[in-house]
C-alpha cells in the first residue's frame, strides 16, 4: 500500500511567529544574517560564508553577471544559470571574478595599431572606459599606456585614429610593482589623485589595475562576499548530464561553489555528479544538490556528499509542475522536515549540511519563516527578476513596467539547448514552467535594505541576534482562515 503523511502540505503563509523576550543583546542593529552556504565539521568554520541569507536562482531571467556582482556586494551569492553553452556560462563566470574589489586582470585591451574606433565599439558594448594598451594586445602584455574618455573627444578626433596616438604613456602614468599591498595601491591612488593604478611585473608586463572605484565600493559594502583575492564570490548552476565538461571549465573559470539544479533531486545521477565533483577535486571543490522535499530524499543527498542540499518542489511562481506531473509538496512542510532531518545527521556524523529554501517567497516575511523553520538560507527568483540588476528586459504595459520573468521549465528558457543541438532533437513533450511579467521594482540594494530590515525587526521581536540561534528559539503557530482575516486590515474602507 502507498504511503501517506499524516499531515497535510502547508506553506508558509499558513504559519505565523510568536515573539519573545526581547532584550538589549538582540536589537535590530546587534541582529547577524551571516550563515554557512557549505558543509562543515560542528564547532569548525564552513569554507564559504554568505553574509546576508539570500541567493538568487539559477535562471536566465535572473542570475547574470550583473546581478552576481550586486548581490555579491550586498553580502548574498548568486548562482549563474546553467541554461547555456558551456562557454558562455564560463564567460560569464569570468567576468565576475575579474570584477572584483581589489586587482583587476583587465580584460579589455588593444595594442598602439588599434583604433578610437576599437575604443568606441568595446566602451559601448562594455561601457568599460579604463583601457589599457599592451604591445600585443592582451591582458598581460607589456604595458605601453592607458586610455580613459579624457584621452580623447568621439565628436571630433576621426575613428580611424591609432590608439597610441590618442593613449597617455607609460611616461607619464604612475604605476606600481606586482606585490604591493590593495592599502598601499589605494594610498597611492589618493595621494596621486588618480583612478586608477595599473600595477606592472618586473619586466613591465601589466599585472593588473586598481580602481578608485572599487575602494569606494569596499567602504560602502562591508558585507560584500569576497574571496582571498579581493574577487566576489559567484557559484554556478549545473545539470546532471554534461557535467564531465561543464563543471572543469566552470572551475577553471572561478566558480565558488556548484549547485545541481533540477525539480527532483533524488536521483543516481545527482549521486553520480557529487561523486565525480568528490573524486576530481577531492574536496576542493564544493558542491549543493537538490531539490527534495522530505527527508529520506535528504539523506540520500547528504550521504552522497552534497555540500548543501535545496528544498522545494513545484512552490515556484512560475511553476507549474505540480498541475503538470502532480508531484510536490508544500514548502513550510517540506522546510520543516528537512530541517528535522538535517539536525538529525548532524548529530549522528559532527557535520552540518546547510539547507536552503528554494522558490515560493512572496512576502519578505516569508523569508524570515523560512529562518525560523530550519532553512539556512533561501533562494529566490521572482523577487530578484524584479531588480535593474537581472538579465530579463523592462517592459512597460499600460502605464506600469514589468520585468519578464520565465521559468527555467518553460519553452522559453530551454530553447538554448534545440538552438544548440538543432531543432526537433530536443523537443519538449509538455513545459514545467511559464513565461510571466512581474512589476518592476527598481535597483536590488534599495529592496534588499528594506527586506534585511524586516527579517533583522522580526529576529528581534523573537529575542535571537543569529540564525543558529533562531532556529533553536523560535516560536511558531498554524493559522486558521480566520485568523489570516484578523491579520489584514478589516471592517474598514482603505483610504489609499
Ligand atoms: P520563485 O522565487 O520565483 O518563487 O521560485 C524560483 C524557483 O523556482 C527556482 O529557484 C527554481 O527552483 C524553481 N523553478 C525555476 N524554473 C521553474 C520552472 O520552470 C521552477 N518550473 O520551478
């Protein structure tokens, strides 16, 4: 006979939280969101940290280059998608890591026989305007000199201008030695009230370039996600078919951490690529697992070694694999035995497996139940699909902007792979996923300020200053229909 849970589907807005004592110790501002994306060995620190408990998914309407380096600068880590070739998926991975705080390996450059028309197309194309010239042309070639906007007027000099016409030399540039200290390069960028400092090798080789900029960045982001080398930390979303080739190139190119994305999780073959990605990098390499929404599904995971498993299936808004295949479960329920189920393994093995609750957050308070019931951190589409920062296109319908925002089940997003391996021989019997709008809702920081607030705010009314911490004290009930009635505003006429 099949098997029945005893307890129906719930989710999260069927739960509420119940403060308690609030104390000088747990204040808004004394509230730490830090948490551990990795598995770790209990009372040793995990290898990779996020600073705010917040990840956007692995899709192409939301985790692209842009939005890796603005979550990453907030504190969160983002997942870009793996819904491309693989090169262009590395490309985008290595972007990032050169946009990092701290020594840039420039990757724009031309050598002296270019021309202003070179500059034009990469700065329009890049609206990068910093551009070393090298005597070959490469990032590491001999350094001849920089141009900058200053260096020349695009109304007036002719496009066919060579650059080592228009560049300011080596002779005139500060630079400094490959070695010095991001302090000392920053010091000298003020002292000399430059933008930026190209650093050389001993032969005259461009090393890598100091921004201005990114000082600036530092002092305003505190909680941004960096790695020893001053790069932000970025993690790449993975299949379970071509991940003999996708994940090298994805490691060769910087990735932080690798996350198996599928509806269903519980499968050999996640096994297989956690068993691959062990024996290849032999820890060095980490890497999550998912999705599943009860325990047995988790062990089988965490046994296999994933070093962070995700929960959730069929809750996403663009969903709908639950109508299409009728398999899922609701995401507090599923949170909440996972959670039951990590707490378990880590006290049988000493390791904790990080769980991260995946899709389904509409409300910003949503999030802080996903806290509160276990969950590490969590994982959203929709609510960064919104920001300037994600890859989809502004759309503007009536007098309102959307953003639109598809599902990586949809027709549209799997198109890549018919493009990639000619049409017909990848056909879709039926689409997990759909193809939406959503309003748009301006740049990530600006939200995310606003949601970290109501997470810390909540936090606090529940007297905990951590995570760990919150999920041992915190406090929650069921709803009943009528208690969700109480909850909004009632038996009044809103004015606005
Ligand atoms: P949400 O934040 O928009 O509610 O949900 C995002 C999550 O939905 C993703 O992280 C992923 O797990 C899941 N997803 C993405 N595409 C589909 C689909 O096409 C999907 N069905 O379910």
């Amino acid at each position: 006979m099949a098997t029945y849970f005893d307890t129906p589907s719930r989710t999260f807005g069927e739960y509420l939280l119940i403060p308690a004592l609030t104390t000088r110790d747990c204040t808004p501002d004394k509230v730490s969101l830090a948490t551990p994306l990795t598995r770790y060995k209990i009372g040793k620190k995990p290898e990779l940290t996020a600073n705010i408990p917040l990840v956007s998914a692995g899709m192409q309407a939301v985790s692209g280059t842009n939005m890796a380096i603005a979550l990453a600068r907030e504190g969160g880590f983002c997942f870009i998608y793996g819904s491309q070739s693989i090169q262009a998926q590395a490309e985008m991975i290595r972007t990032v890591k050169n946009n990092r705080a701290g020594f840039v390996t420039s990757k724009w450059n031309l050598k002296p026989a270019d021309t202003l028309q070179d500059i034009l197309d990469i700065k329009a194309e890049t609206d990068h305007s910093t551009i070393p010239i090298t005597s070959d042309g490469s990032p590491h070639g001999k350094l001849l000199g920089i141009i900058t906007s200053k260096d020349y007027r695009a109304s007036r000099d002719d496009p066919k201008t060579p650059v080592e016409k228009l560049m300011t030399p080596i002779s005139k540039l500060i630079t400094d030695q490959a070695g010095i200290s991001l302090k000392a390069a920053n010091d000298k960028i003020w002292d000399h009230k430059i933008n930026c400092l190209p650093i050389l090798d001993k032969k005259g080789n461009l090393n890598s370039l100091v921004f201005r900029k990114d000082y600036d960045q530092s002092k305003t982001n505190p909680l941004s996600l960096l790695d020893d080398q001053k790069r932000y930390l970025v993690g790449a979303s993975i299949n379970s078919h071509d991940y003999t080739e996708r994940i090298p190139a994805l490691v060769e190119a910087g990735a932080d951490l690798l996350c198996i994305d599928s509806s269903d999780g519980y499968s050999v073959w996640q096994k297989e690529t956690i068993e691959f990605v062990r024996k290849k990098y032999k820890g060095k390499v980490k890497i999550g697992a998912g999705n599943v929404v009860d325990a047995e599904a988790f062990n089988y995971l965490a046994d296999a070694g994933a070093d962070f498993i995700k929960i959730g299936i069929g809750g996403g808004s663009i969903c709908i694999t639950r109508e299409q295949k009728g398999i899922g479960r609701g995401q507090a329920s599923a949170v909440i035995e996972v959670a039951k189920a990590r707490d378990a393994y880590a006290k049988k093995t000493g390791e904790y497996i990080p769980i991260c609750s995946d899709g389904g957050i509409v409300h910003d308070y949503h999030v802080t139940l996903a806290l509160a019931m276990g969950a590490d951190f969590v994982m959203m589409g929709r609510y960064f699909a919104r920001f300037d920062e994600s890859p989809s296109a502004k759309v503007k319908r009536g007098n309102d902007f959307f953003k639109e925002y598809w599902g990586e089940g949809s027709n549209r997003a799997r198109n890549w792979q018919r493009y990639q391996m000619g049409e017909g021989k990848n056909s879709l019997s039926f689409a997990e996923g759909v193809d939406s709008y959503i309003p748009y809702a301006g740049p990530l920081k600006d939200n995310l300020a606003v949601t970290i607030a109501k997470v810390k705010s909540t936090m606090s009314n529940c007297g905990v200053a951590s995570i760990p911490e919150f999920h041992k004290k915190a406090k929650l009930t069921l709803v009943s229909d009528l208690s969700l009635v109480e909850g909004a505003p009632h038996d009044l006429i809103v004015r606005d």
